[in-house]
C-alpha cells in the first residue's frame, strides 16, 4: 500500500499493458506513454473518471500484483476536503483486455444523486510515434450503437479497435460514457467497464486468438500460472531484508514481463516497461545469462527464436547480414509500412558473439546437448558474421556503423544513445567505432564456440581455429586498446585506429570475457571501484573525469544496475571478490531505497552527496535487465559456476549482508542447496525466507 496522487502507475500481462496516473487516469501525451497499450499500439489514449464534473484524488493505491491494482479516491485533492460523503473504488486488472470496476459508495445519511462520468478516447498511436514525439497522421472513427463505444483505426491493412462495454446501464457518447445514479445512504453503486483491444487480421477475426494463450485469460489462470513459475525459482533465505526483497522484485518482475510471441508461440521476456515490451536481442541474452541459475525455463525459448530470425541477407534498411543477430522486433504501424527499420532491426553489433556465448553457458548449466546440435549451423554462422561483416575494416576487431543513416542506430552497442561514446575531452567520435566490450564479447564467443565444437559437434579442427584466434585477439587486443599513461582500456578504437580515450564502465564488461591481461587487471579494478567511476551506490557508466560526464545523463554518468552485475560478476573472475562485495552491497542497498524493484538507471551523483539513490526521469521499471540483476549479484556472491557437470559453490559474502542460503538450485546436477556467510554475521536462528513467494 502507498500514498500517491502523481506517480505513474503500470499494470500488465503479456505484451498488454496500462499506464496511468496516480488516480488511474489516463490523458493523451507525448512526453509520457500513458495509455492501454498491445503490441505496439496505443488502443486507449484517455481515460479520465469525474464525479459531478469534478476530478478525483487519490487517498491511496493498493499494487497488489503485476497484473491488479486498486485505487481509493475522493472528490477533489485530498487536502482540500473534510468528511468526504463519496468515495471512489477504481479495481483494474489486465487479462490480455482492460477491465475496471467503478464502486461508488455513499457515506452520508442522506440519498446522494451523483453524475459519474469516464471521458474515453483512442488514438491507436503506435509507440515509435509516441517516443519520437510524431502527430498521428490517420485519425479513428467512433461507433456508439448497441449501447457500446467502439474505436476504429484501419490504414490499408491495418486494422485495430478497441470495443468498451459497461455492466450498468449508460449513455454513450463518441467521447465517453455517463452514468446519473442515485446512491441510498451507506448505500454502493457499481458498474464494470471492460475494453478488448482487437488487432484485427485478413480474415476480420483477433489474430491474437491463434496465440496459445489467447488475448483473454481469467484472473484465475493469470494467478494459477503466475504462481507456479514464482515457485519454480530457488527458496533465498537470508538475514538481508534488503537483499530478500530485490530477489523478490526481481523474479516477479520477470514473470510479469514475460508475453507469448505471435510469430513462434514462445514465452518470452520484453526487455522493459513502457518503451521496450519486445524482444530486444542484447537485452534478451543478458537476462537469460543473468536467470539462468534461477530460472532455466525462460532461457531455452529465447534462443531459438534469436536462432530462428537470425539474419541471412543484406538490408541496408533492417541493419541485416548473414549471421547477424536481431537487436528489436516490433509489430506496430510504422513497421508494418516499413517506416521503422523493426520487423526486425538487426542494428546491434554485440548480440550476434553474445547469442554464442548464452548458447554454452546454457549447455554448461542444462546439459541440453541437443539444442547445441540443433542450433550449430546457426552458431556457426554466428562466428562467422565476427569474422567477416563485424570485421569491416580487415583489423580483426568488430567495427560498427548502421547501413541506414535516416533511422538506424549510431552507436549499437549496449550504450547506444547517440552521445555514449566519446573522447576524454567530450568530442563525439566519427563512425565506424569498435567499443572495447565488443572485442571482448567476440574473445569469449571463440572460446565458448570452440568447446561446443570440441565436445558437441566434434570438430576439433574448427575448435583449434577458433582458440587461436581467440588467443590472437587478446594478444592484439591488449597491445592496441591499453592507455599507458592512463592505466585503463579505451572505451574504443576510432576509424583511424585511434584511441576514444574516456574512462568509463566498459572495461567492467571485458573482466568478465576474460580478455584482460592478469598483470592489467588490477589497474582496471583499481579505476572500477575508484572514485571518478564508483559512486557508492554503484559503478558510472561514464566518469566524474571525462568531458561528456552528467550524473543524469543516460549513458554518460548514470549507474545502470545490470551493468553492475556484469563487472561484478567480472571482477569475480579474477579474484577481486571484495570489490565485487562493494559492488553488489552498493546495488542492493539501492534496491531497498527504490522499493525493491531496481530501475533501468539511476543518477550517478555520490553517495555521500544525496545519502539516497537519486532517480532517473524516464528508466524503464520494471525492466528485465535490472530485474535480473540481483539474481546476478547473488550467484556472484555465492560463486556459482559450472564446471564438468557439477556445481563449485564458493561463497564470498560482504559485511553487513550476514547469512544466504539459496535452496533447490536447478540444473544438470539435479537441484542443489548453497550457503554462504559474512565474516561479521551472528546466527540468529531466523532467517527472512522468499518461500512463498506471492
């Protein structure tokens, strides 16, 4: 429970979400995606409720889960009443359709005649519109017979509509709904109010209706199914409140991400909520590695699909080249009329090494061999795409730069916002750019594809190639990316070769590919855990050092909690397992100040300057990548790994976090248990537990 008239409040199932204000309204905006959104498509731009022509506030809003909410109101802002006679009961919930009911309810003695009126319109805008700030340029008709209100939207083959019904008799208009009720004393009035989106096919029917799972569900079954894939995570018990309750968030918050592909029929996790309720190919991977000990179910179907659109042409338009993996698909307007680049978009140049990377660490934790077999012409061609169309300039380093200069990505790297890459002294570089992570996520592909090879496909002759080239790449590596002077790798080479010399979060990411030189990687510990980077909270995308530094700048000195986890999980790998403590202590600490649910990012400012985690203004919560992070952090604090079959456990537990135990953790091995403990913890013979988890 909580107080809040202006907070934005989401709810959602699958790909079909709500957006509101902290009264449940919902008014059309462009700065903002609040609204009823499927598939890309906004099929409710406003949804405004007045009692008597007066708008109501908010006494409170009950989140009761992912998919429910409930708000209790007044006439009027709270502040400005005294024993309010009416009060408002808004229940919402989405089961693939919106449905709210209104209870209204007389506290007085005496009968209230009360005008309940919901303003209502549909502007069907696709979601690119909405983000790029771009006016709609068809408009949609409204049908008012058969005592529904029904908005229409069609451009050629386009087609969509959303239909609203109420269980209370109304008069219907093309702007809304009106209900004149009398209310006994200590009496109730109720009505329901359900919108059904349509995305409407050749054939006139929900082409929805051929998902698996259908664009309606009972609440029963949303809940029913809902619970059992909470249970199916490993049982955390730990003295950590803190720690206890991102676990929570987190694997709530996955499940609540996850929505049925149309093209496969898969269940799959959106990358994040509002803008990126989608398949995203670097977001996707990233959180399958980061659930992966957690959660083994939500990987396997997320790399057949990267497979299965895999690309296998050249398209300038889509980003595309044989080998390539996709960076978003999209089902919108703008797609469909090929206006945006996103059925799919293949402009990211990190996903195609890290698909290869997910598929053995998954085959490392599962033991699912076949899938590896399945799936070794696409691997192949994976590893080839590193050599041939990532290797553009012939210098042995994935290079970067969109073949469509009107709508395609600059920079397609994870920081991919135009201004994310730049020299020391805040200049822009000029494309193509090879970032640092890149070539490192290329060495750890060669490795990883040169086991499968050796041990799945038996090819030991394409093993021994990928091995040597790996090792050559690193050679190559460290000599051409090192700054003496500066003790640090440069955030990338330049089209000249050149240094782009910031100082920023990326080396984080090439400990954990594992291409850092041993006698380098204390310097690169050294400036992570520094203070130009590390804020206390977290590590800086970018420094406090370099020119383009802004703690509420996106990419240039915010912290972004999976980043985090991954140069944890990084410095793990080389021994500094008290820097990765600081590291995850920092992260989690913040997770208990936003409630549990880490966003996207959140300002990079010192923690000793604002003593809480300052927020970012438009971070995508909940979002899978900062969802899976604490699932990260805690396998890097247990050290979990894999290794011939079984399970190392090999705990190393920062001060202030006391005891962990994680039970049941799945995997080729069966389920196993894990314990650890900080060196300060006091049994207390109680520990908090996520058994039953709601």
């Amino acid at each position: 429970m909580r107080s809040t008239v202006t907070d934005l409040i989401s709810i959602l199932d699958g790909n079909t979400f709500v957006v509101s204000d902290g009264r449940g309204d919902i008014e059309e905006s462009f700065d903002y995606p609040m609204g009823l959104f499927s598939f890309d498509t906004r099929f409710l731009s406003t949804w405004v409720l007045t009692l008597d022509g007066q708008r109501l506030g908010a006494l409170s809003v009950n989140e009761e889960n992912s998919y429910a909410t409930t708000y209790f109101l007044v006439a009027g802002e709270p502040s400005h009443y005294v024993d309010a006679k009416i009060s408002v009961q808004r229940q919402r919930v989405i089961d693939g359709s919106f449905e709210e009911t209104l209870s209204v309810r007389n506290h007085g003695t005496e009968a209230a005649e009360v005008t309940v009126r919901v303003e209502m319109a549909a502007d069907f805008a696709d979601l690119f519109e909405i983000k790029n700030a771009q006016r709609k340029q068809g408009t949609a008709t409204a049908d008012t017979s058969g005592g529904a209100l029904r908005f229409v939207y069609r451009r050629e083959k386009f087609h969509r509509e959303v239909i609203i019904t109420s269980s209370a008799e109304a008069r219907v208009d093309a702007r809304g709904m009106t209900f004149a009720i009398r209310i006994e004393p200590h009496g109730e009035w109720q009505t329901r109010l359900r919108a059904k989106a349509r995305i409407i096919g050749a054939n006139g029917r929900d082409f929805r209706e051929s998902v698996p799972l259908g664009p309606d569900r009972p609440v029963p079954e949303i809940r029913d199914e809902r619970r059992q894939f909470l249970e199916s995570a490993p049982t955390l018990r730990c003295d950590s409140e803190a720690l206890l309750l991102a676990y929570q968030r987190g694997i709530r918050d996955l499940a609540a991400l996850r929505y049925e592909s149309i093209t496969l029929g898969m269940r799959l996790v959106a990358a994040g909520l509002p803008w990126f309720m989608t398949l995203f190919g670097r977001d996707s991977i990233f959180t399958c590695l980061q659930a992966l000990p957690f959660l083994p179910g939500v990987v396997k179907p997320t790399i057949v699909m990267l497979a299965g659109l895999q690309g296998s042409r050249l398209d300038d338009f889509r980003d595309e080249e044989p080998g390539k993996i996709l960076h978003e698909l999209r089902y919108g307007e703008l797609v469909g009329f090929e206006e945006q680049p996103h059925s799919p978009y293949y402009g990211s140049a990190d996903s195609t090494p890290l698909f290869v990377v997910l598929l053995d660490e998954y085959e490392r934790w599962t033991g699912d061999v076949d899938l590896v077999r399945r799936l070794e012409f696409p691997t192949r061609a994976a590893l080839d795409w590193i050599d041939n169309y990532g290797n553009m300039l012939g210098t042995g380093y994935i290079y970067y730069k969109t073949r469509n200069p009107e709508t395609g990505l600059l920079n397609q790297c994870w920081k991919d916002s135009p201004d994310a890459i730049s020299y020391h002294d805040g200049r822009l570089p000029c494309y193509p750019l090879a970032t640092c992570e890149l070539q490192g996520y290329a060495y750890d592909a060669k490795m990883r594809g040169a086991r499968l090879a050796r041990e799945v496909w038996d090819d030991p002759a394409y093993a021994e190639r990928l091995e040597r080239e790996a090792a050559e790449l690193k050679q190559r590596f460290n000599r051409d990316f090192w700054i003496a002077d500066r003790e640090c790798y440069a955030t990338a080479l330049d089209r000249d070769g050149g240094h782009v010399d910031s100082l920023s979060s990326n080396m984080g990411h090439l400990l954990w590919s594992r291409i850092v030189d041993e006698a380098r990687a204390p310097a690169v510990a050294r400036h992570l855990l520094g203070p130009a980077l590390f804020s206390g909270w977290g590590v800086r995308t970018l420094a406090t050092t370099e020119g383009r530094y802004n703690p509420i700048g996106y990419h240039v000195g915010t912290v972004w909690p999976f980043d985090n986890s991954i140069i944890a999980w990084g410095l793990a790998r080389y021994g500094f397992r008290h820097e990765a403590g600081q590291i995850a202590a920092g992260i989690i600490d913040a997770a208990r100040d936003f409630g549990g649910r880490l966003p996207e990012a959140f300002a990079g400012f010192p923690r000793d300057q604002t003593n809480y985690p300052v927020e970012y203004p438009t971070a995508c919560s909940p979002q899978a990548l900062s969802a899976g992070a604490p699932l990260l952090l805690l396998r890097v604090l247990l050290g979990l790994r894999p290794h011939d079959g079984h399970l190392i456990i090999d705990p190393h537990v920062p001060e202030g976090l006391g005891r962990i135990e994680l039970l049941d953790i799945p995997g080729r091995w069966g389920t196993i248990d894990a314990l650890g403990r900080a060196r300060d913890s006091v049994e207390t013979g109680r520990l908090l537990s996520s058994r039953g988890l709601p």
